[in-house]
C-alpha cells in the first residue's frame, strides 16, 4: 500500500467524497461504521474520521453536524467525550462501554458528600452532581436555581466540565433558547454503564485499539499510543498493542516507508471486502486474544 492508497481508502471510509450525510439514519450508520470520531477536525490529534467532514451540512436539505449529533445523543445512538477542548470525541453506543471501562466512574451513585471530603469531586460539582440526580436533566438556569443562584455561569461550566470528564454526566438535549440539558450517566443510560463496569481495563482497551485500527485503516504505532494515552499510560497501550500482535489479531504493514499497524485481515473479509465487520466482531475477537496472551 501507498500513502496515497492509505489517503483515498481514509477518504471513502470517513465519508470524504461522495454525497454526505442527510439523515439521522445515515450518520448513526457512519457512526457504527467508524466507532469512534472526533466532532470537529483537530490539527494535533492523531488520524481519527471527522463527524463535520461526513455531514457537514449548510443547506435545507442536510442539517448541522451539531443537529445530526443531538439527535444521535437524544436517540442513545451516540454518546460524547470530552479531549481537546471543545472538541468532543463522539462514540457509537456498541462502542462506548469499552470507553467507559477506561475513563468512566465506577461508582457513579457515590454520595457527593462523601466524595467531595475525599477529594473525588469539588464542592460545587458534589453539589451539581447531587442537584442533577436529584432533578433529573437539567439545564445550567435550572441548576443554578437549585443551587440558590449563586454559581456564576463560569463557575458552573467548570463544575459540568468536571463530572463530564468523569462520565458522570452526559448531554442528552440542546435547544437554542435553554442550551444543553444534563443529566446523570448511570440513569440516562444504565445498561451501557453496566456493560463498561463489566469490563476490565485489559480487555476495553485492547477492543479500542482494534476498533480504532478498523477506523483509520492503519496507523503508527505512535499515533496509536499518542491517542490512547489520553486516557491511559502509555505503557500500558504498547502492552496491549504487544498482545494484539502476538495474537495475530493486529499485524504490521508497509505503507510507502513507514512500517504501520493494521488489523490482520481475515479470509472472510477478504472474500467480501465491502461488508463491515458486526461492531462487536472485532472487538470479541480482540478481547479473547488478550485473555489468551495475557500471562
């Protein structure tokens, strides 16, 4: 393979060329088909598909990527990560427990007070917290009513930042006149937090980094380790990287010069190149290899 092969294979798996996203339909399809995307492209990130870049809207016909989003998010279909900013990493819901496993609180009914005093959480997000499981969604006016109004918005933004970060909350509405609506994580989707408290760190992480091979066709191996370990030690990302491929699930190849990383390619995947894989396939198939190779 070239550079220029990898580009073009890139290019139609992230819907870059070709009519774009119309429907909610088709970008939760896309959505599947990736795993994983960041809203909004990021100059110094790693090779990841481009949400904006699938459905980038701008006319009657095709709506936002924001709008596209919203209704994946109100859908259950999608769920958001905070990682370069204001940027989100969106993630289709077959995927998201794996995620949750790696960043998400283990205990998400923890008693805010008790957490605060430990230093889990800030005083004003315990309060948030507390006054979100209390409400059920909620927007940043109602919140701050709960609160006795005396948050500042800033203040209040950096509280919502920090249970986000947690995967406490999630978005689960946006409207132009009232903005986001939250609401807990373990409550909006409780099955999903159920499934990524089941998994081990081993086993989530080798499944995301065969769902992020699948999504960029072939990476370095430290692009690979750069993206992971936002979320995780970076020697911990080699070591499941080192299992994969002593598993033979994941392999190396020559694109141009560079030697790179891509999932070994089965014998059925090669007699129907055009179909994807089911989204927990690969994962199954990941997670297994790890058990075995695992000392």
């Amino acid at each position: 393979m070239t550079d220029q092969e990898l580009e073009q294979a890139r290019r139609r798996k992230w819907r870059l060329e070709g009519p774009p996203l119309t429907s909610a339909e088709e970008a939760q399809e896309f959505l599947e088909s990736v795993g994983l995307c960041l809203m909004h492209a990021q100059k110094d990130a790693p090779p990841l598909p481009v949400f904006a870049g699938a459905a980038p809207g701008g006319d009657a016909n095709s709506p936002t990527p924001a709008v596209f989003a919203i209704q994946l998010l109100r859908r259950r279909q999608a769920f958001e990560a905070r990682i370069f900013g204001d940027n989100v990493l969106l993630l289709a819901a077959s995927v998201f427990p794996y995620f949750y496993a790696l960043t998400g609180d283990h205990n998400p009914q923890l008693e805010t007070g008790v957490a605060a005093r430990a230093g889990k959480l800030s005083r004003l997000a315990a309060d948030t917290y507390a006054s979100i499981r209390k409400q059920g969604a909620a927007t940043k006016a109602a919140l701050r009513a709960d609160l006795g109004g005396e948050p500042s918005g800033t203040a209040l933004d950096r509280a919502l930042a920090e249970l986000w970060s947690r995967l406490l909350i999630t978005r689960v509405d946006y409207t132009p006149a009232q903005g986001a609506s939250w609401d807990a994580l373990y409550r909006w989707a409780p099955e999903v937090v159920k499934q990524g408290i089941g998994l081990s760190v081993a086993e989530s992480l080798s499944g995301l980094v065969s769902r992020y091979l699948d999504a960029v066709i072939a990476a370095q191996p430290g692009e690979v380790e750069s993206f992971f370990s936002l979320f995780v030690p970076r020697s911990r990302v080699k070591e499941t990287v080192n299992a994969l491929l002593a598993a033979r699930e994941v392999s190396f190849c020559t694109v141009g010069r560079r030697t790179l990383l891509q999932l070994t390619p089965r014998p059925e995947e090669a007699a129907h190149p055009r179909a994807h894989p089911r989204p927990y396939a690969r994962m199954r198939r990941a997670t297994g290899a790890w058990k075995k190779a695992a000392p």
